[in-house]
C-alpha cells in the first residue's frame, strides 16, 4: 500500500496538533481559575484563628 506510511504520519500529526491545542485551551483555563482564587484570597483571605489541627 503506497502511501499508508505517510497517511498514519499525517493522521499522527494531526491528532497531536489537536491534542496541544486541546492542552493549551486546559492550560489557560486553569491559569484563570488560578488568578481567580488568588484574587479571591487577596479580598478575603480564610481566617485560621481558633482552629488547630487534629
């Protein structure tokens, strides 16, 4: 089969480009959620007092 070869390549190819995309899009959507809990902390940071632990 010619050919076949350089069909798994350019389907290998693709399937990884889809996959670094479908890493990037994570990638900044947990940057987001990221920045949003530390803004979060920044306006209301969680109290410890009185707590201990066990």
């Amino acid at each position: 089969m010619p050919g076949s070869a350089s069909t798994r390549t350019e389907f290998a190819l693709q399937r990884t480009e889809e996959m670094l995309a479908e890493n990037l899009a994570l990638c900044s959507r947990i940057r987001t959620a990221v920045e949003a809990a530390d803004r979060l902390m920044k306006i209301d940071p969680p109290s410890f007092e009185g707590r201990r632990a066990g």
